[in-house]
C-alpha cells in the first residue's frame, strides 16, 4: 500500500487489508514515495478512525518505498496518480510494471480513480478515506 507520507492513507489501508486476512495467507505492509516522515507513526486522525473500527494501526512506522519492494511484493496499490506516476519511474521491468495498481480501480474497474489526500482537511476527510479503502480491501479480499 503506497501513498505520499506513509501517514495517512496507506497506514489505514495496510490495516484494514491485514484485518481482512491472516499474516500466514498474504503478508502486507505499507510505504510513501516521500521520505517526510519515515520512522513516525502514522497520523493520530488516521490512528484515531482506525479506532473507531477497531484496528489498531498505532504501531506502524513510516518507511520509503524502495525499488526492492518490487522484487518483495506481487501487487503495489498506488493510492493516487501521483504515486502512481512515482511508481511506474521507479519500475525496472514490465513484470514491475504490471505489479502497480490504483487502490480504487478494484472496486471501480478502469475509472483511475484516487484516495484524496487527507492530510491539510478535516478530520471527516480521514472517515471517507477509510470507507474507500474498506470499500477496496473487500474486492481485493474477493479477488484473492
Ligand atoms: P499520506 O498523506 O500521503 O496519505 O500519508 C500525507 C502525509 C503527509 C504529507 C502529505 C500527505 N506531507 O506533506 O507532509
């Protein structure tokens, strides 16, 4: 799961997908294209909605993406264009290419939609970030 911070959304996503599956059938984990924040636990307004549902995120730290991730993972979920764009520059082979995905287009096939970035918004911008990821991890647990 691959957003700007690591903070925010990719936090949440790696959360909920993980609390959909089990460690020993799909292991997930998350990253930013920018190095902000690396170490840092994630947004206290992402940790807080996680809550809510009852996911406990409070223990992951920020990392970057790294172009070994590529050889780690079967699938990188972009949460937006941009990380998008960011990870098709850092893709070696079509074979990395073909890994990379827009979180959204699971749920909605071909519409290259985007997770907003909640960071500079309200707290009511975290609560519609997580129904779309919950909205996602669903189909992705479908898929697999
Ligand atoms: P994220 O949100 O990419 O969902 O983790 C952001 C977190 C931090 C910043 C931007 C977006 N920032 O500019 O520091």
């Amino acid at each position: 799961m691959v957003c700007l911070g690591n903070i925010c959304r990719s936090p949440l996503a790696e959360g909920i997908l993980k609390s959909k599956t089990s460690p020993e059938s799909i292991f997930v984990d998350s990253a930013g294209t920018a190095a902000y924040h690396i170490g840092n636990k994630p947004d206290q307004r992402s940790i807080n909605v996680a809550a809510k549902y009852g996911l406990d995120i409070s223990r992951q730290r920020a990392r970057k993406i790294s172009v070994k991730d590529f050889d780690t993972f079967d699938r990188i979920f972009a949460m937006d264009q941009n990380n998008y764009d960011h990870l098709l520059l850092l893709a070696r082979t079509d074979f990395d290419i073909s890994k990379i995905k827009l979180i959204l287009n699971e749920a909605h096939p071909n519409q290259n939609r985007s997770v907003p970035d909640p960071y500079d918004g309200e707290s009511s911008g975290f609560e519609n970030v997580y129904s779309m990821l919950d909205e996602a991890c669903e189909c992705i647990l479908k898929k697999l």
